[in-house]
C-alpha cells in the first residue's frame, strides 16, 4: 500500500470509530440527565434503575472515546507533521480548549458515578449534566477545528508564511457554526434512534418492559427532534458550502457543467471519466434553491473549477446521497412517532412502529459515517482548503502501511470489547435492575 493512501486511510480508520464513540459519549449523558430528573420528581425507583444503567454505559464509551481520541491526536503529529507545523499555532486553541472540556467531563463523571447516595441530590444530578454539557462542547470544540480546515482564516498567508495569526477568528471561522450545529443534531439523532432501538428489541422480547419502555420513551423524543431539525441544519450547510467551497457542492451532485437553474439529483450512477451521471432523477432548480435560496439561480458546476482541484466525485457524491436518504427515511420515522403520540395511543400496541426503530438503529450512524466522508472527500486535494494539498502535509517517514495494519487491529479490538460489555450490560437488567433499588 503507497504511504500517502496508507497514512488517508489511517486517519479514516481512526475516525470512522472515534466519531461513534464520541457521538454515543456527547449525547447519552443527557439521556441519563432525563431519566434522572425523572426520578427526583417522581420517586420511580425504575427510572433511578435506569439511571445507573445508562450512567455504565456512559463510562464505557467515555473509557474508549479517550483511548481513540488520544491516538487521533498522536497520528495528526505523526502522520501530517507538515499539517501540524502550520496548522498548530492557528487552530491550538480549539484543541486545548477541548482538552480542558474532557477534564472538566472526566472529573464530573467521577462525581456522578461515586456520588449515590453521598451529595445532594440535586447536586448530584447537576454534576450528569455537566457531564453532558462539557461533552457537548469537547464536540463543538473538535468541529470548530475541522471547519477551519474547510474555511482556513486568523492569519496572513504571505509568501509561503503565517503571519498575523488570530486564534479567536480561526476557531470562530466562517464554517464553525453550520458545521457544529450539523454535527451536534446529527449526533442526538443518530444516538437517539440506536439507543431507542436496542429497547424497542428488548420491548418486543417482552424483557423488563415497564424499564425498556421508559428508556425507550426518553430516547426516542431526542432522536425525534433531532430527526425534524436536521434538514433545517442541512439547508444551512448547503448554502454555506455553496459559498465557500463550490467544488465540494458540485461533487456531492455530481454537477460536471454550470447550469441556470441547476436541477437537484437523486440517485444516479456517475462516470469520472466521461462526467456523466446515468439514471438519476432530477428535480428542475432544486439545488439553485438549496445553494442560493433562488430556484433560477446559477449553480458553479466543476468545469469552472481547474481539473487538479476536483474532489473524488463519485465517492462524494454517493456519501451525500445515502446521508440524505437516510435522513429522510428517518425524518419520517419521527413523524410517524410524533402521530401516534399525538393520537396518545399505546406503544407497546404499536408493534410494527418498535420495529421501525429496531430497523433505524444502525441507520444514523450510516448517515453520521457518510457526512464525514462528505466533509472529507469533498475538501480533497486539500488539507487546508486552497492553502495546503494533503499530499504536501504527510509525513515522509516509510512503512506507514504497517502502522494501518497495526491500528486497524486496535480500532477492531476496541469495537468488540465495547460490544461485548454493552451486550452484557443489556444481559444484565433483569438481574440488576428487575427490582426496586436499595439504598446501597
């Protein structure tokens, strides 16, 4: 395998997992912050059950979110050390930023877990939800980092040099914003439906019902909403993209030529090397709206873009449909769900609606996995968008293969411990949580 596709793939690789991980860290301590809330109004000891079910699952992914991200961090010194020379001082403060985001998370975790019966309740709960909240912004902080690579700014590129570096402007970049609000209802929407998933499975087992019902409940609103927002987040990114990078756009599109009005594709099979797409169906000025807000508007198609500068479009471009497809097949998941409990009728009638949900649990992670390569593929050649190739940024150390092969093996490792422990977690309910709660 050639270093450079070596050293791509790694980093795919790598955040591929971690991205999983983390989304499951941000997103569930809100769930348990629910569920806990819950039990403080109420005095129901199964959602105190629920709590400590959820708060396990919290450390896990916790646990093997800081193992992946501290390896990420290494592989950006080791494998794009040219990247990091240039990129670090700019875009430092995101990341140190988060490093104090994951301390405060850390510390407030130890707190929740150790504190039963020990603070304040109330305390209690709050250090759940400093959990959440700080997770939230190690999230948004990482995001910020990342939009800077697609929307470069806080510095002067004169002559080769970074001059006049501005880490505020750099972290609170121009893509900052769209990026991070994208990712953080991608991340809700695709927790929400895993998690609700995995109890609608243990409802249509009838295992622990009332326990898997009330979880299932709380999931499944934040998926939900999540699932109704996103397409407002998405309009919001596409006219951003729109602007800042119209290569990227027209490879998620597929558009070869400038076209006014440009029509918007669904499906299609692109040829690279003819420029064609085959199949697909056009909606007539539907992406000159999504780019521009104007069904008549011009669309930059990647023949004004020089040739050298063209993204991989078929890749993008199939990322960005089956994203877009999922989030619509989600979409209306979510209105389906907000129909029924509009009607108040009982869920545990409503079999085949549990398992559309048994059915989404993978799905938004598919969705989440394809904007990355989205926001990835679609930046290339670049690193640093119109500033540094990435070919220019990688290291030029030999036997980057090995290195995959080695933390490939990691990453697979790491996925089947969780698995194994989140699937004994889940074994364990009836045994640990099929009674009220005691006071130890």
């Amino acid at each position: 395998m050639d270093d450079f596709i070596a050293a791509r793939s790694q980093m795919a690789l790598s955040l591929g997992f971690h991205i999983i991980f983390s989304c499951i860290g941000m997103v569930m301590p809100f769930f348990m912050a629910v569920s806990h809330y819950k039990w403080l109004k109420t005095n129901d000891e199964v959602y105190k059950n629920l709590t400590k079910a959820w708060s396990k699952g919290v450390a896990i992914f916790f646990a093997t979110g800081a193992v992946s991200g501290t390896m990420l961090s290494f592989e950006l010194g080791l494998l794009w050390p040219k990247f990091m020379d240039h990129a670090g001082p700019i875009f430092g403060m995101p990341f140190s930023l988060e490093g104090t985001a994951f301390f405060i998370e850390a510390i407030a975790l130890g707190f929740f877990l150790y504190g039963w019966n020990k603070l304040n309740k109330w305390f209690h709960w709050f250090t759940g939800m400093v959990v959440g909240v700080s997770g939230l912004a190690s999230g948004i902080l990482v995001v910020a980092a990342n939009a800077w690579m697609n929307s470069p700014a806080g510095f002067d590129f004169v002559n080769g040099q970074y001059l006049n570096i501005d880490p505020i402007q750099a972290m609170f970049n121009k893509a900052w914003f769209s990026q991070a609000l994208h990712m953080c209802l991608a991340a809700f929407t695709a927790t929400g439906f895993a998690v609700a998933g995995v109890h609608a499975l243990m409802i249509l087992r009838n295992r622990n019902a009332a326990f898997h019902l009330k979880a299932f409940k709380i999931a499944a609103i934040f998926a939900c909403i999540g699932a109704l927002l996103q397409p407002l987040s998405g309009d919001i990114s596409a006219k951003d993209v729109a602007k800042r990078q119209p290569a990227k756009l027209a490879a998620m599109e597929a558009l070869y030529k400038t076209e006014k009005p440009a029509p918007l594709l669904i499906g299609g099979i692109v040829n690279e090397k003819d420029k064609t797409v085959k199949g697909a169906i056009k909606i007539p000025g539907a992406l000159s709206f999504l780019a521009h807000g104007d069904f008549k508007a011009e669309v930059k198609g990647l023949d004004q873009i020089p040739e050298n500068e063209h993204p991989p479009v078929a890749i993008t471009h199939y990322a960005f449909q089956i994203m877009v497809g999922i989030g619509t097949l989600l979409l209306l998941v979510a209105l389906i769900y907000f129909f029924i409990l509009f009607k108040k009728k009982p869920l545990t009638e409503k079999r085949w609606l549990l398992k559309l949900f048994v059915f989404a649990i993978p799905l938004g992670y598919l969705a989440l996995e394809a904007g990355w390569v989205v926001t990835e593929v679609g930046r290339q050649p670049w690193i640093i968008y119109g500033i540094m190739r990435t070919k220019d940024a990688v290291t030029p150390m030999p036997g980057i293969a090995y290195s995959f092969y080695i933390f490939s093996a990691i990453y697979v490792s790491l996925s089947i411990i969780v698995t194994f422990l989140l699937y004994r977690q889940i074994k364990m309910v009836p045994v640990l949580y099929n009674k009220p709660a005691t006071n130890n």
